[in-house]
C-alpha cells in the first residue's frame, strides 16, 4: 500500500467519527415529539389537498429535455461573445465556427418544431 | 427524552445542559412569518447593516422542519392564525417564538374584531419586541434576550 493514501485513510476515519459522533448526539440528546400535525406534510400552513405525487403530461419532460439543450447552446455564446471583438482581428475563423455551430443545432430546432415537439396542443 | 431522563439531576446532566444551551443559542435558524410591514423592517435585521449573522441566527430556513426560532412578524387576522398555529405545531422541539411588533404582540392599532389582539392567545411567546414597526436594533436585542433565557433553560423543559 502506498503512503500517501494513509492521509486520505486518516481524513475518512475523521469524518466518519465526527459525522458518528453527531448523529449519535442528536439521538441522545434531540427531543422527538412526533404527532398527527408535526408529522403532516408542510403546506405553508393550509391543510393538504389530495396526494404529492400527481400525474402530469409527459410534454413536460420534452420541453424540459429541449431547453436543457438550448439552454447549454446559450451558455456557449458567452464566453464567444467576450472574446469575438479581439480574435476577429486574426481572422474570421471564430465567426464561422460559430455559424457552423448555431446551424447545427438550428437543424435539430427546425427538426423538433417539425415534428411538433413544441406543440401543446 | 433520551438522556436526561435517566441521569436526574447529576453534575454531569447540569454541565450537559449548559453545553447543549450553548450550542442552541447560537444556532438559532429563524423561521419568519411575516404578515405585514414589521416583515419588511425584519428583512434588513439580516442585511449587512444589522446582520443578525453575527449572533448565530441568520440561516433562514422556510420550512418548520428545520427553524426553532419563529418569528412573527405583523399583525395576524382570524384567518391566518390556525396557519399561523399548524405551522408553529410543525416545528421540531424545541422551538421559540418571537413576537415582534405591536400588532403580533396586541393587535396594535388594529382594534378590530378581525385582527388577533396578540398572538400569545393561541400560542406561547418567549421575546415580544415593541415598536411600530420595531428597529432592526429592537430585534436582534430580542434575540440576544431569547439567547439569556435559553441559557437558563433545562434542556428537559422545553416546550
């Protein structure tokens, strides 16, 4: 066994007891009252209505899916957008990446308007 | 409760006591429950000009689960005290209650048949702070009263 792990070893013996150790406290020492009211789900107050786990239309999911993907898109854009002004200087290369860049994934929005992934209804 | 329950009073539980009051008074996690305008003058008790920060007491939980100090702040209608009451009833122990204002600690100016003429009618308070609506200074002087009283406190008489 190498040494070097050893401190690695001696840092997750640490937490372990000291995490041990606070879990074993709040149970000793932490007074549990449980009752009908504290144990019912927090509702800001009100009383509960039906159940949390409701169903909901899977459209929901796609939308999610596709602003996920568009939403990265846009997180590229900004770091090209500090430094577009100084490297368009050398050339024109950054502009074209990037116009190759927003056409593919313009096609995959075309695609997914297409098919109807934005539709509601 | 688990330990003191079977120790009585020793030298042991009585130290204990003193360590567990120590720890508790300076994590208090405020549990607002702003109705009104006090809650307004309570939101900069916790910005950097006041900063209920320095005294344990600035993570702001919404959520009883995870609050023992709650904070009522503005005045409280007929309708929103069993709110009021369920959410204080949701709290883990132990868990306090500062009052703060005129109108959570009286009803204030509201003499009204609607408005609740103090919120210790329905559930118990330890700090009520004065003013209308009371300085950011007047609150985290309650706070630091709250913190004397849970020094005082066996750690088996919680509410």
């Amino acid at each position: 066994m190498p040494l070097e792990i050893i401190p690695i070893l001696a840092l997750l013996l640490v937490v372990l007891g000291v995490v041990g150790a606070i879990y074993l406290l709040t149970y000793l020492l932490g007074p549990r009252r449980p009752g009908d009211v504290k144990l019912s789900p927090y509702e800001s107050g009100k009383e509960p209505i039906g159940d949390a786990r409701i169903r909901f239309p899977i459209r929901f999911y796609l939308i999610a899916m596709l602003f996920v993907l568009f939403d990265i898109e846009l997180v590229f854009f900004y770091p090209w957008a500090v430094v577009y002004r100084k490297l368009l200087s050398a050339g024109s290369f950054i502009l074209i990446e990037m116009v190759i860049f927003i056409a593919l994934l313009l096609i995959g929005y075309v695609y997914a308007w297409k098919r109807g992934a934005l539709q509601w209804d | 409760m688990g330990l003191e329950s079977s120790l009585r009073d020793s030298v042991f539980t009585t130290r204990l006591d003193a360590f567990i009051n120590w720890g508790r008074k300076n994590s208090l996690w405020p549990m607002p429950f702003g109705t009104a305008c006090c809650a307004i003058e309570f939101m900069c008790v916790l910005g950097p000009k006041f900063d209920m920060g320095r005294f344990g007491a600035e993570a702001m939980r919404f959520s009883p689960r995870q609050s023992d100090m709650m904070i009522v702040s503005g005045r409280v209608s007929i309708k929103m005290m069993p709110v009021l009451q369920k959410i204080y009833r949701q709290m883990a122990e132990p868990k306090w209650v500062i009052s703060m204002g005129a109108c959570a600690s009286t009803g204030g100016v509201f003499d009204t048949y609607s408005t609740i003429q103090g919120i210790d009618r329905f559930i118990p308070v330890d700090v009520y702070v004065p003013g209308c609506p009371p300085r950011p200074e007047t609150v985290i002087d309650a706070v630091i009263k709250l913190q004397k009283k849970i020094e005082s406190e066996r750690s088996r008489d919680y509410r």
